[in-house]
C-alpha cells in the first residue's frame, strides 16, 4: 500500500524559504517518478513539481519555476521541496504523489504565506 506523509508546511512572510519532505512507503519509490502538488482553497489540485525517479529530469509551471526546487534522496525514501521566495499567492495545502496518480497523495502539508 501506498504511503506517503508531507511535512514542514508552516507561516512565513513573503520573500521567505520552506523546505517540504514526503517520506514514502509501501512502493519502489526510486522507480516512481514523483510529483508534488498543491490545492488553494476554492480550487483545483495543481501539480507545482516532477521529478523523474533518478532525480536527473525535473519540471515546473512558470508558477513556481526558479523559485521551486525538487529533489530526493531514494536511499532514504524521501522526497523534497525547497521553496523560495514566496508569495500569498502559494498559500495552499500541499501534497506529494506518484506522478499521474494523485490518489496517492498523502494528507498533506499546510503553507501560509502572508505579512
């Protein structure tokens, strides 16, 4: 069975730094390539990383690209999220999943980005 469990979300202002974990279980997690994914209130769960399972292949929407970073560890099964430069904008729950089957997605992470 799947199991993946987010943490580090918290409240930051704007211009700051966060760094989200997931830590996996249950799957081959360094086969699996990897998304993470975010939900603001009233609205859709949109995907703000890939990375593919060697960590070699990333992606991100303009949203978030340079500001973004995602990387993980396969020795520990661990995936991350380095976020900077924040903006009220990416304040939402935030989720990691197997890449396009976000039914996978743990219980997430809650990030608030606000003065």
């Amino acid at each position: 069975e799947v199991q993946l469990v987010e943490s580090g979300g918290g409240s930051v202002q704007p211009g700051g730094s966060l760094r989200l974990s997931c830590a996996a279980s249950g799957f081959a997690f360094s086969s699996a390539t990897m998304d993470w994914l975010r939900q603001a209130p009233g609205k859709g769960l949109e995907r703000v990383s890939l990375i593919n399972s060697g960590g070699g292949y990333t992606y991100y929407p303009s949203s978030v690209k340079g500001r973004f970073t995602a990387s993980r560890d396969n020795a520990k099964n661990t995936l991350y999220l380095q976020m900077n430069m924040l903006k009220p904008e990416d304040s939402a729950v935030y989720y990691c999943a197997v890449s396009g089957d976000w039914g996978t997605r743990g219980q997430g992470t809650q990030v608030t980005v606000s003065a």
